[in-house]
C-alpha cells in the first residue's frame, strides 16, 4: 500500500551518475527520489503516453 501526497513541487538535479527529484506535498511532506537516467526515461514514456491519451479524448 503506498501513501498518496498530493504535489506542490518538484525539483530536479543531475548529480553525478543519476538524478535526484526533490518534492514537497501539499501537507508540508518533503522527499527525495533518486533515481537512473534508465529509470527517468521509462517515466517519460509512461507519462508522455498518459498526457498524448489524455490529449486524444479531449479532441
């Protein structure tokens, strides 16, 4: 089971041989996620087909 926050921001920096996402939730909640570059470009897809889907049903 996974704990939901709901996004105010997030950064993002390159260090060294990966990527690190910091995020602040709307509770005041702040994390970091670090993660490959592998890793962030299997997001981006998922993402990117979630965004081009949600594009084609409001067309």
């Amino acid at each position: 089971m996974a704990t939901t926050y709901k996004l105010v921001q997030a950064l993002a920096a390159k260090v060294d041989d990966h990527v690190e996402i910091a995020v602040e939730a709307e509770d005041g909640t702040t994390f970091k996620i670090i993660a490959s570059p592998e890793q962030l470009d299997a997001l981006t897809g998922d993402l990117e087909a979630i965004l081009d889907a949600d594009d084609t049903a409001a067309a």
